[in-house]
C-alpha cells in the first residue's frame, strides 16, 4: 500500500468512526440511555477493521501484480 | 510587479543558505517539500490549531457569560445536546431548503442565459462582461441595497409592483416571503457566475461532431440530449458543486437582508452558530454544533470532489 | 445561423437578452442613484425615479462616520495578505505543478481547508486572538482582537488555497520543455524558477494576486467578528449604518458605492481570467 492510498483509506476510517458515533449517540442512546465508552468502542472497532481490509486488499493486490511482472520478466 | 521582486528575492536567499544552484544537495522529492513548507506550515497552524481548540472546547462546559468560563470536562454531552437540538435541526433544514431551491434556480437560468450568451451575435462580449458584475460586489454590501429595495413603504420592488396594480409585498417581514427573498438575492447574485462558466463550456466544445449531427439533420433537442449536455458534463458538475458548497456556508446575506428574522424563518445553520456561539456566549454548544455542521461539509466535499481531484493528481503525474 | 441575415429569432434572443441584462444591472443602478439622492428622495412612497443629484450622503460617509479610515485598515489588510499569499503560494503551488508531492491528497487537503465555513472556526479564532492580543508579541506585531494582524493571518490562510490552486494551472501552461532547456544551459532548479518560470507565470499571478484583493476587500463574517472601530475595515463600516435608532439609508448606499464599485471595476479588468479564478482554475474560459 502506498502512503497516498493508506491516507485515503485512513481519512474514510475516520469519516466512518464519527457517523457510527453520532448515530449511536442519536438513536442508540435514546433508547438504551448514555452510555458513549462502548459506543466509542464499537465505532474504532469498525473503523480499524475498515481500514485493515484495505490494507490486506492492497497488499494482495501488490503480492499479484509482483508475481504477473515476475513471470512476464521470464517470458 | 512588487510581489514578483518578492518572491524572487525570498527564494535567492534561501538558495544562498540551503540549497546551491547546480550542485544536487536536495533530491526533487526533498526540493519540493521544501517549496510547499511555508504555505503548510500557515495552513497547518492556523487552520487545524482552531480545529483541534474547537474539539476541546466542545469537550468541556464552556459558557462566557458565567464566571468560571471556559471550565471542566463534560464528555460527549455538548455533542448529545446538539444532536437533539430541535433549533439546531430547524436551521439544518432551513440550510438545506436554501440550497436546493437557490442553487436549482440558479443552474437552470444559469444554463439557459449561457445557451442565450452562446447564440447572440450583436454585442456578445459586452453582455458577458456586463454579467460578470453582480458577482464581484459585497454581498453583505449590495444585500444591504437589496434590504432597501425590499422595504415595504419605500422599496423600488414595492414601487414597481404598485405601478403596475400589482399587490405590494412585504418581502422580508412576513415568514412566508422572508426565506424566497433571500433565495431572490442569492439567484441574483450567483445566477451569472453559472451562466459564466457554462457558456465557457459550451465555447470550449468541439465543433466537429455538431456539424455531423446537423448534415444528418438531427433535431435541436436530440441534439442537446446526445451531444451537448453529455459533453458539458463535467463543467456542470464542477458548478454545481462550488455552488453547492456555497450555499450551505450561506451568511452575510441573511445577516444584511434579514438576521435571521421574522422570528426564526430565515436563521439558516450559520446564523443559528453564530447566535448561539458569538452572542449568547455558549462556546461549547456552538463548537459541538459547528464541528458537526464541518464534518458535514468535509462528507459532502469529499464525496463531490474525488473524481475532480483525481483528475488533477492525474493531469499532474502525466506533466 | 444559417444565413448571415437576421431573422426575427434573432431580434427576440436579443431582446430577452437585453430584458436579463436590466433585470440583473438594475440593483447596481439603484444603488448608485440612490447614493447621489437627498434624504427626502430617498424615503418617499412611491420611490422617485428623477431628483436632484446631490453629495450629502458620501460627505456624511467620510466625514462623520470615519469612512476614509476602513479604507486604509481595507487596503492594509488586503494588501498585505495579498504579498503574503502570493509568495508563499507560488513557491507551493510550482511544486504541485512540478513534482506533484503528495500525489494529490494534499492538494486536496489545501482544497477541503478552503471549503470550510467561517463560522465553524470563527470562535476558536476570536477566543485566540483575544488571548495573543494580550501578550508582549501580540502587541507589537498588531495581532489580536480589533488589530490588523488578525485579519492578515485569517485572509492569508483563508486565501493561500484558492491561490494555490489557480496557479496551479497557470504554472501547468508553462511548457517542461523551456525548464528542460534553461536546465541544459546551466541554470539550476532555483534559477530556472526565478528567470524562466516566474516571468512566464506573471499574468496568472496577477490575476491571482488581484482575486486575493477582491475576496479580502469583499470579506465580511471574520472582520464583522475580529473587529470594533480601530482595525474596522469597509463591509463592516458599511453595515454599521444600521442602528438600534434605525437606518442612515443615504449615507449607507454611498458606503455601498464606495465598497462595491472599484471591485465591479476589477473584475471588468479581470474579465478573461474570471471564468478560471472562479473555478479555481479548473476550467479555462
């Protein structure tokens, strides 16, 4: 992954952390009453999931693209 | 060209202490940081430092008006309040109504007056230039003209509807009037900046595919339909979303035309921020508030202008 | 269209066209002739489309109510702002053009920081100011509330983006070729900038620099906030009109006059380039 694409994908994990947090504290709390540490939890959670598929994909895309460039370099 | 003798003699000395003509001591990745340092350590300091004062701010009880000032620690409960605010939710709805309507008016006369531009032959360039005017004088001070104009007794809008045995209005006093007002002066004042940039659009086009649809004898509309809304795509975009942007930072005109009055009916987001924050002195509502509406519109850019600013990146690496 | 004669379609385009034309040039109109009218011309019902000109209204703009001071605090303001983008907003923007650091992502940061809302900021700015201004520094250099300093800072940061940007596309016009061959002859990435590029990108950085001027003199929201009476620049002097005893329309719209129309005589100047600076020199008119 290079730095301009993990900073995309980091910048859309952070968008991501404040939604999950606004809606909890919109609509969750509303019912279940205040309660932000487990809202926060949950929505970093899901952010560094969000972002480590990324990274994975990224780095699965690059391990293929390698071994394509290595096997047209023996052609 | 002052500024010209400016830059040239920053960057010499700068030459003299870091970087010597001819011999390579930077690499162009380092020589190129070192060009874009001083503008983002400006932009840097002095926009993300009052970001992260806001989020602070907005973490704690924060009430000028009382003794204590900006005080203790609170959590997320500025956040849980904003968040349930019906004020504050009116006025994201107001914004919102301001937006759609303004900026759909303004595309739509916007275009046609760029198609109308494009086909006149006698003093085209006059009419451009004439256009271009409402767009460069102050809003706060040329919607303090219209506020004159709209006066119920001694307004010329007033004056001309009388003449003409229309009913007169009291367009910025009644709750029903206030809000088209403000979208009036918007349209006015905005309406040429789509025509503007449109009609650079329509000119900039190729002329070759419209000469083969009209040997075929294609249709006035097909060809619209086909060629020429498709190839203005992107320019249209482009308006659309700068006007977008705008519209929702709305401020000086609702605060020359109407401050927010009658009652509330035109306390559009900024307005209801700036009243909360700046002069009922509630800081930390208005910081909660205030980062919630940029996150907002940091979404909506993002989201608007990823494939715009991927052409740039593009345009850039291909240079 | 097809034939150079004119047709009645085109008579009616004309004059839908010159009908468009009035209806947005009216207000300025307006304006302008309300400056020049007496206090009785300007309140009376229905309004008087003839009178007698008179210069009341500005002798009262500039000698009771301090006009001629937000001009200069305008045109310091401005003007040093001005200076302040344009260097370090070339320097950023070649390198954008150029190397392209950062592969678009800080361009786009730099964009984002521009299309934020005033009023979001505002109040860290104001409780900040407020603290700088008490300090040693902040005295001497003039920052803080009601000081020019302030108002500097905020229009440098608020236009280096925007600056950033249109030039950006004017240093892309330059062709790489003529650094190619200045770099052949001896000069180095330094000299080139200076003798070959900066003279071939005057043009654009001046209609930047004349853009920068436009939106600082136009500014309202952060001067109406950061400023009282000493460091009050032209928007905010024209607003001040309006009193809890009502409003001084005369003297009011010859403030309008005086704020409104050396920008509408600018933009007359900046015509060809208008289409690019507003788009941030993404289409090129």
């Amino acid at each position: 992954m290079t730095l301009s694409e993990a900073w995309d994908r980091l910048f859309w994990a952070a968008i991501i952390v404040v939604l999950i947090g606004l809606v909890w504290i919109r609509f969750l709390e509303s019912v279940i009453g205040p309660c932000d540490g487990p809202g926060l939890l949950v929505a970093l959670a899901v952010g560094i999931v969000f972002f480590a598929t990324g990274w994975r994909s990224a780095a699965a895309r690059k391990k293929r693209e390698m071994t394509e460039t290595e096997a047209k370099d023996e052609l | 060209m002052a500024n010209l003798a400016d830059v040239s003699s920053q960057v010499s000395t700068r030459a003299a202490e870091s970087a010597p003509p001819k011999k390579r001591v930077l690499s162009d990745t380092w020589y190129s940081v070192l060009l874009i340092t001083p503008a983002m350590i400006f932009i840097f300091i002095f926009a993300l430092f009052p970001l992260g004062y806001a989020i602070n701010v907005s973490l704690r009880y924060a009430d000028l008006t009382s003794p204590q000032g900006i005080s203790d620690y609170v959590g997320l409960e500025n956040y849980r309040f904003a968040l349930n605010d019906n004020i504050f939710w009116a006025s994201v709805q107001r914004t919102l109504t301001f937006g759609v309507a303004a900026v759909a008016i303004e595309m739509v006369l916007g275009i046609a007056i760029a198609f109308l531009l494009n086909e006149i032959k006698w003093l085209k360039g006059l009419a451009r230039s004439l256009f271009i005017l409402p767009l460069a004088a102050s809003p706060v001070a040329v919607g303090l003209i219209w506020r004159y104009m709209y006066h119920p007794e001694f307004g010329v809008y007033n004056g001309i509807l009388a003449s003409l045995g229309l009913p007169e209005q009291n367009w910025l006093g009644s709750t029903a009037l206030a809000m088209p007002s403000v979208i009036i002066f918007d349209v006015w004042q905005w309406t040429p900046f789509v025509a503007l940039i449109v009609l650079a659009g329509l000119q900039a086009l190729p002329k070759e595919p419209f000469e083969a649809a009209r040997l075929d004898k294609a249709s006035t509309w097909r060809i619209l339909r086909t060629l020429t809304f498709p190839m203005l795509a992107p320019v249209l975009t482009l308006v659309f979303v700068l006007r977008a942007i705008d519209a929702v930072r709305l401020y000086d005109a609702v605060f020359s035309l109407t401050q927010g009055g009658p009652g509330q009916a035109t306390e559009v987001v900024t307005y209801y921020l700036y009243r909360l924050g700046l002069r009922f002195f509630r800081l930390d509502q208005s910081s909660a508030m205030s980062l919630l509406f940029l996150y907002a519109v940091v979404v909506f850019t993002a989201l608007l202008m990823r494939r715009f600013m991927r052409n740039i990146a593009e345009r850039a690496r291909r240079a | 269209m097809q034939s150079a004669k004119t047709s009645l379609g085109d008579v009616i385009r004309h004059l839908v066209m010159l009908v468009v034309l009035i209806i947005f040039l009216f207000p300025i109109y307006w304006m302008i002739a309300t400056s020049f009218k007496a206090a009785p011309d300007i309140l009376t019902r229905p309004p008087t489309w003839t009178f007698t000109p008179t210069l009341d209204n500005y002798r009262f703009a500039f000698e009771e109510a301090n006009f001629g001071l937000y001009i200069g605090n305008t045109l310091l303001v401005a003007g040093v702002s001005t200076i302040l983008v344009i260097i370090f907003g070339s320097l950023a923007s070649y390198s954008f053009a150029r190397y392209n650091p950062g592969d678009g992502h800080i361009m786009f940061f730099i964009l984002t920081t521009r299309m934020m809302p005033g009023i979001a900021v505002i109040i860290p700015f104001f409780l900040i100011f407020r603290e700088v201004g008490n300090t040693d520094i902040g005295k001497a250099l003039l920052i803080g509330l009601d000081r020019p300093g302030a108002l500097i800072i905020v229009y440098t940061v608020l236009n280096l983006p925007f600056a950033i940007w249109l030039m950006h596309s004017f240093f892309q016009d330059i062709p790489k070729e003529l650094e190619h061959s200045a770099r052949l002859d001896g000069y180095g990435r330094i000299q080139t900038f200076i003798r070959v590029v900066l003279p071939l990108a005057a043009p654009g950085i001046a209609v930047t620099a004349i853009f920068s001027l436009m939106f600082a003199w136009n500014e309202f929201l952060f001067a109406f906030i950061l400023t009282r009476d000493m460091a009050r620049t032209i928007t905010v002097g024209v607003s001040g009109f309006i009193s809890q005893q009502g409003i001084l329309w005369g003297p009011l719209t010859a403030a309008a006059v005086v704020c409104v129309v050396p920008m509408l005589l600018f933009a007359l100047a900046l015509q060809r380039y208008m289409v690019r600076g507003l788009t941030f020199g993404a289409v090129r008119g």
